[in-house]
C-alpha cells in the first residue's frame, strides 16, 4: 500500500473551476474520507487521483512517484463505483477472479486469491453462485472482493453504499472499517453523507465549491471547525450561531451576546469590529434560570436518552440537547447557559473560525469544563 499525496491540484472544465487548490496527505494505510454536498469537487478530485481525468495544474504522488499524468492503468489503484458493474453470466468466484485473469495470472493462484479475499469478506459460502441472484449487500461484497483481489497500491471508492437502503448501508459501513482495520488499505473515500464519514475516517477533508474547507480527523472537524460552512454541515442538529458585533483583541475572554456577557477560549487574534458569530454544538448547552441569555421554548424532540429543545431567542431558533427526563412547557421562558470552553467563534463575512484557544488546541484540562 502506498501513501497519496495531492499538491496544489487544480481542475477547470472551461471557465469552471471544479477542484482548486487541493492540497492533502492520506498517509500509507490511511481510511480518508472526502466530504461534502454534491458538486463540491469529490468525484473530480478522486477521478483525478485514479487518473480517468488529468489535472489542469497541480501534482499527484503515489508511494512518493509523480503519477499526475500517467493513464489509469498505469497507477495500480482499483475503483470501486457507486454502480459496480459486475459481469451478469459469471459467478461470483468469476467476477472476483476476473482482474487477475486479465492480468495473465495462473489459474492455481487465481483460485487461492479469490478463496482468500472470499474469506475476508465471508462470502465464500456464494463463489459458485450467480452474481444475478444476490442481494445488494452481498454484491457490494463481490465487487469490494474483486477490488482487493489485485492487491492494488490504494483504494478510491466514490459513494460505494449510495445505493443500498439504509439497513444495508448501516451494515457495510461496519463491515467496511472492519476491513480496512484488518487490511490496512490506503483509501479514498467519497460521500455526502456525513455520518458515513464520521463513522469509517480517520481523517476527513469537508469540501465545498471546490474548496477543502477542513481536512483533519473526526474529532478535530465536530470539536474545532474551521468554518461556519463546515460547522454547519456536520453534527445533526448542526452546530448553533449567536450572532454578535464586535472587534476582538488578542487575549479577549469575553463576548457580549443579546446583552449577556459569555466567557469565550481565548482570543488569539486581532479584529477589527464588524459582524460575528458565536458557535456551539446543541449538546454544550444548559438551561439556567439565572442565565441573562433567554429565549421561550419552540418545540422537542424526543430522542430516548437526550431530547433536542428548539428554543426562540432574539436572535433565532437555537437547539439544546438536553436530558431526556427534563420538563418543561411549550412557550416557557428559560435561560440558556453556554459551555465558554466549547465556543467558536467566526467572522460572519468570510465565514472562518477566528483562531481562539480552542482552535488551536490550547484549552488544557479545560476542555471539558
Ligand atoms: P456529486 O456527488 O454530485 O458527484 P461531487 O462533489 O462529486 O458531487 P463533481 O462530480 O466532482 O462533484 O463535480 C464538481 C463540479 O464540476 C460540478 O459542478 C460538475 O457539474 C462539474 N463537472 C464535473 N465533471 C464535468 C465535466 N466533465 N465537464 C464540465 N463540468 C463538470
């Protein structure tokens, strides 16, 4: 397996730009997934790696190699697509074996290759069937078996479970980070479904209009946003925005919102005034009657242990999730206190985090306070 590395990589069909600017690590045996909504860039930017689509400008190492203008076959990687084309007449055992025929390889290893990876991925009880007759589960097995089998440099895999309801899909993502922890394969992972991306990545880059807003792990992308963009689609509900005006100093600790003062992490740069925003995920909020921030309850949603309260401020709806066992009415007023040590903050105009001490990972013990 081999490391991939995209430098200043830039896609234009015409006068569009598709991809800007791309610039990212997915280390040797890495699971890294690209989010965002459809037509931000994944698709080109994984068909560029796979090389079924030549960068406009920019580099693509493979394993340390400049692949950037080197044809598909020449890069030694294997495409797994949304609509994986197995061959109908053949069986399953066929269809797996079927790249490294082509390759020339004796039957003898073709036959201990495929019984392996059928193994794997437990579906060796299916080899003598047809692909026609199996479940799409079942057939997204064959077609990862078949990717597999060539033992290939990396793995790109463009929204590979789109098509299977959700039980299914439940179940495949399981099984496909439990796959990847058994054979470690550098993959690329394309999908707009940010819970996929949460549950299989170690690392993860959110795209938007050609654009890697975030590129880190999991954690770093939920807890410390780069953007409001990103803060915004991942997390359900998304993250909340109270918006304030404001300069902002170096050092500043505190922020004025809806005429309450919030203990903000540290700010660590300088601004001048203009229109902001506040940033926090609905479970780092409380209701405290001796909040100054107020606002009347909207409505529930009951969700077994926690309950997600929607809440009218002066400002617009904000969302706590709260014990499930809290009562309260429709219309009550409640105060809402904000976890200072879990704030973002942004400037609305562009859009990007203000760096604070919570973006740049400096809270200490802290953190959860
Ligand atoms: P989706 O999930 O919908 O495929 P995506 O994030 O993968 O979304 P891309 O398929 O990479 O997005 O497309 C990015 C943009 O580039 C889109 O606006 C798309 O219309 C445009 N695009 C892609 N391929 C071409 C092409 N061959 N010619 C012109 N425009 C293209």
């Amino acid at each position: 397996m081999a490391e991939i590395r995209v430098e200043s990589l830039r896609k234009e069909f015409g006068s569009f730009v598709a991809v800007q600017d791309s610039n990212f690590t997915v280390e040797d045996g890495e699971f890294f997934v690209m989010l965002g909504p459809s037509g931000c860039g994944k698709t080109t930017t994984l068909r560029m790696i796979a090389g079924l689509e030549l960068p406009t400008s920019g580099r693509i190492l493979l394993g340390g190699e400049e692949v950037s203008q080197r044809r598909a076959r020449e890069r030694d990687i294997a495409f797994v697509f949304q609509l994986f084309a197995l061959y109908p007449h053949m069986n399953v055992r066929k269809n797996i074996g079927f790249p490294l025929l082509a390759q020339g390889m004796a039957k003898s290893e073709i036959r201990t290759r495929v019984e392996e990876v059928a193994r794997l991925l437990r579906i060796d009880h299916l080899l003598e069937k047809s692909v026609s007759g199996l479940a799409g589960g079942d057939r997204q097995r064959v077609a990862l078996g078949r990717a597999i089998v060539r033992r290939p440099k990396c793995f790109l895999m463009d929204e590979p479970l789109g098509t299977l309801d959700s039980e299914f899909r439940d179940l495949m993502v399981h099984e496909l980070r439990e796959l990847h922890n058994r054979i470690h394969a550098t993959t690329v992972y394309v999908t707009h479904d940010q819970m996929e991306a949460m549950s299989m990545a170690d690392k993860i880059a959110v795209m938007s209009n050609g654009v890697i807003e975030q590129f880190g792990t999991p954690q770093e992308i939920y807890d410390r946003p780069a953007s409001m963009f990103v803060a915004d689609f991942i997390g359900s509900p998304p993250m909340n925005f109270l918006p304030f005006r404001s300069g902002l100093a170096k050092g500043v600790r505190e922020v004025v919102v809806q005429g309450a003062s919030v203990a903000v992490p540290e700010v660590h740069e300088d601004l001048a005034p203009g229109e902001m925003a506040l940033g926090i995920r609905p479970e780092h909020i409380r209701f405290d009657d001796q909040s100054r921030l107020r606002g009347a309850v909207y409505g529930a949603e009951y969700l077994g242990t926690t309950q997600i309260v929607a809440v009218e401020t002066a400002d617009g709806m904000v969302k706590a999730r709260v014990p499930a066992d809290l009562s309260f009415r429709i219309g009550e007023p409640v105060g809402l206190s904000l976890n200072g040590a879990r704030l973002s903050v942004f400037e609305k105009a562009s859009g990007r985090a203000i760096r604070t001490a919570l973006l740049d990972g400096q809270l200490g013990g802290n953190r959860h306070g």
